[in-house]
C-alpha cells in the first residue's frame, strides 16, 4: 500500500474502546501488514490482556531511533464525513490523533533500509496507558531518539504538561431551603474550592472540574430534594500542570482551601498521577537540524498549552530525547469532524525518512 492507502485503510477500521469494542481488528491488521511489508524487521505481539495487544516491530535488539504510536482512538462522537478525502483534507476518527503519524512512521520504514529503527504500536493511550505501561514494564531500550507522530502541525513538540486526576466528596450542612444561611451548600463551595484552588496554580496549569453531582445526604445516598440544602458533593476533577508545581502540592491545597471554607473533604482517591517532561532543546540539535533541513525553518510547540500523553512513561523510564512530531491540525483532534491535512501528511513521512537514514 503506498501512505494515503494505508492511512485510509486504518482510519476506516474503528478502534475505539468500550464495552464492545477495542484495538483488536486494527491490530490485527497492522501485525500482518508488518510481518508481510517490512521484511528486516522482527514483528512480535505483546498482550495486554486475553484479546487485546501492542505491537514491537525491530530491526535490532537496541534500534537507535524509535517511533512509538497509539492505534485506539477517543470514543465516537457526532462525526458526517467519515474516511473523507476532500479540499487536501482525509476525514474520519481517529485519522488526526493520531493514525495519520502512524502510517507516516510506517510508510518511512517501508520506505528506507536502516537496520536501527523500531516502531511501537500500543493500546489504550486515550484511556488508561495500558499499552505504555506493559511496555516499560518488560523493555529498556536506550534509543538516542523517540519519536511520537502526534499531531502537532509539524512543530516539534519536547515535553508535556503533568496529569492529576483526582475524586473526592465534599460534606457541608443541610438546611431548609428558606433559611440557606443556616446550612452550607455543598455544591456551591466545590464550585468555590475549585475556582480558589484554580486561581492558586501556576499559570501554566489548568483545571477542568469533569464531574459534579450533590444532593442531600441519606443513608449514604445523594438525594435530590429541592426544599433542602445540599450536604453533599460528588467530584472529579482533571488537572494538567506545569514543571513549577507538584501533585502533592496541588493536593494539599485542595485540603487547605476546604478547611478555610469549613468543609470536610472524604474519600479522596488519586485516580491518575503522572509527571510532566521536558527534553532539553541541546539534547535534539541532531534531530533539529534534519527537520529544519526538510522544513526550511523549524518551529516549537508550547507544551505548556498542551494535554499529557505517553511520552512522560518513556522519558521516566528510559531516560532518552523525545520529541513529538507530525501532521495536523492538532486543535481538530477529538473533535467531530476529525481530519490530517494530506500535504502535511505526506511531508511528515519524507521528514522521517530523512531522519531514518540519518540515524
């Protein structure tokens, strides 16, 4: 397959996960594709779980250049133009974020003869990075470079925000409806706790208050009562920070403000807790120079207005240079409607090429 067919074939296989669905058919597809297509290359199948696998594909057994892509995608949403190709433009889930950039790694390995790359394909990173995490559970590689094709408007981006997710529940007072002062209203002090809380974050940082549910407490249920001062507040809350503050920090300022408030927060669970990264830019002149060569001109992507992903495992891990690197738009990923631009496309794939042969 040359790369608009392989990008379109794998756009149009749904890999999304849910009760009924997941990676499987996609992986399926993309093991024998690489078994059949890149002949130096040691193809195996690394399990997850009973049905679900990552894909290690090797030219040697320490391959200097590594590229590491994700093949599920988000959930579907609301989507008309589905595995599209109109105005320079291939729609479809999942075709920017991100199998647009793993075609393109493919396609430069069928592409050129190095014996020192590896390609990665795994599961779950839009989920809960179980793919990643059994990958640095069994492999230690020491590549000189790690490359993630996630879509970045071919700006090289060399770090990542951290990510905390955290649930907790918050307790104040019930009341009657017609004397509100009397209580404390859990659902509006989360409101309140989260917005202080937001307001003392580094400004590189961000929250997203996800979920909120409050009623009055019975029985240990929340019940909805309209003439009752809600008592209690369900939370779950998202949040990405910079360099300049740690989870445990952002933690302990959520207990502060909610004593300062004079509410009680319980059962608190950290759900999910990963660092940021940062490559230093005087560990990529090697990597900067071939893509300004390609590009004419080389531009950075600011990680500090970026989400999290996958990169944090491998820079913990195997202590390496990573960039994320490849087509967009990235503002259209998970986002109805979802394209790659093709020039970009094809552009990302000679760009690795080059860095292939040059490693």
């Amino acid at each position: 397959m040359n790369l608009l067919e392989l990008t379109q074939k794998i756009v149009s296989i749904p890999s999304f996960v849910d009760n009924n669905n997941d990676e499987s058919v996609i992986a399926d597809f993309l093991f024998d594709y690489l078994q059949s297509s890149l002949k130096r290359f040691t193809v195996e199948k690394q399990y997850i779980d009973e049905k679900r696998f990552n894909i290690i594909a090797l030219t040697s057994k320490n391959p200097k250049i590594i590229f590491i892509s994700h093949m599920d995608t988000v959930l579907p949403s609301e989507n008309k133009a589905k595995n599209l190709i109109k105005n320079n433009k291939l729609f479809g889930l999942g075709s920017c974020d991100m199998k647009a950039g793993l075609s393109s790694s493919i396609i430069a390995c069928q592409n050129t003869q190095n014996n020192n790359v590896g390609l990665i394909l795994d599961c779950d990173e839009e989920y809960s990075f179980k793919g990643i995490k059994k990958i640095i559970s069994e492999y230690k590689f020491k590549p000189e470079i790690v490359i993630f094709p996630e879509p970045t408007n071919l700006q090289i981006l060399n770090g990542c925000r951290g990510l905390l997710e955290i649930s907790f529940n918050v307790f104040g007072k019930s009341a009657h409806a017609s004397t509100p002062t009397l209580g404390k209203n859990a659902i509006e002090n989360t409101v309140y706790l989260v917005d202080n809380v937001k307001r003392m974050l580094p400004k590189n940082s961000s929250i997203n208050l996800s979920y909120l549910n409050g009623g009055k407490n019975i029985n240990k249920n929340v019940v909805v009562q309209a003439n009752s001062v809600p008592d209690i507040a369900k939370v779950l809350i998202d949040i990405r920070f910079s360099k300049s503050i740690s989870s445990q920090q952002i933690i302990k300022l959520f207990f502060r403000q909610a004593r300062k408030q004079g509410i009680k927060i319980k059962n608190f669970k950290i759900n999910l807790n990963y660092p940021p990264f940062e490559t230093p830019k005087k560990n990529l002149r090697k990597i900067i120079s071939i893509i300004k060569k390609k590009q004419n001109a080389t531009s950075y992507s600011d990680f500090n207005k970026t989400g999290f992903f996958e990169a944090s495992f491998i820079a913990k891990k195997w202590a390496c240079p990573i960039i994320a690197f490849g087509p967009g738009p990235k503002e259209k990923a998970h986002q109805k409607n979802e394209f790659v631009y093709i020039n970009q496309l094809k552009k990302t794939t000679k760009i690795f090429e080059e860095i292939i042969k040059s490693y």
